[in-house]
C-alpha cells in the first residue's frame, strides 16, 4: 500500500468521549482516496460511488497521527476499486496500528457527470503491474 495522505488529530476533530469523530475520519478517507483516484486515473473527474463498509478498530486521540494508505485492487471500463487503511501512528517509535479499512469505488465522470472511460494507457498500466481485467 502506498502512503496517500497524513492527518494530525485536533481537539476540534473529537467528539463527546475524547475520541476522533466518526465523520472526520470518514471526510480523511474519502477526500484522500479521491485524489488518491483521480492520481491513478490522470483525470480530476473522478466522483466516489461506494464506500464499503467500515469498523473503528483503534481509538484516536487529539496529538496522534493518522497516516491513510491506498491501493488499486481493481480498474474497470469506468470506475476503479481501492483499498483504503488509515493507521494511527506513533512518533515515538514509529509503529503503526489499523484504525479502519475499507474498499472504496470510484467513477469517472464527463462534465455532464455521466460516466465515461478511464484510458486505456492507464487501464493498461495497471493490467500490466497486477492481474486486472
């Protein structure tokens, strides 16, 4: 997985227990795999369609950092599929623990917002790196 993004965690990012809201997270993930997308498809056109469903596994607290990691795991005639890991990282001793993981699916779209076909050169570079169709 690649590095596609880094957040530190701010009071005003917390919710009623101390912990980092919910919904926060959520906005880091998806604002990190849609640039993260639109990267991999060299297109700024690239709109999320699905976010796979999601456990909060670790606790996150103001002061600690969220690194969020991504990865093509699939490239279709419109969308591209990612998996998505956001870990909470120490810089103490710079281990890392999963906070959340995720597929995430994009679309690309035309101005119109209909979607239309990711290139072929990109569609053929991943095809030549893992086992796509």
């Amino acid at each position: 997985m690649e590095l596609i993004s880094t957040h530190f965690i701010k009071t005003q990012d917390v919710g009623y227990h101390g912990n980092l809201f919910g919904g926060v997270m959520l906005a880091w993930l998806d604002e990190a795999a849609a640039a993260f997308a639109a990267q991999v498809a060299d297109t700024p056109r690239m709109v999320t369609k699905h976010i796979g469903g999601l456990t909060f596994e670790k606790p996150c607290r103001p002061g600690q950092i969220i690194k969020i990691y991504g990865e093509v795991i699939k490239i279709g005639k419109t969308s591209l599929a990612l998996s998505i890991e956001a870990r909470r990282h120490s810089v103490y001793n710079g281990t890392q623990r999963t906070v959340v993981k995720t597929q995430m699916t994009f679309v690309r779209i035309d101005g119109d917002g209909e979607a239309i076909p990711i290139s072929e050169r990109v569609r053929q570079k991943y095809r030549n790196q893992k086992d796509f169709t």
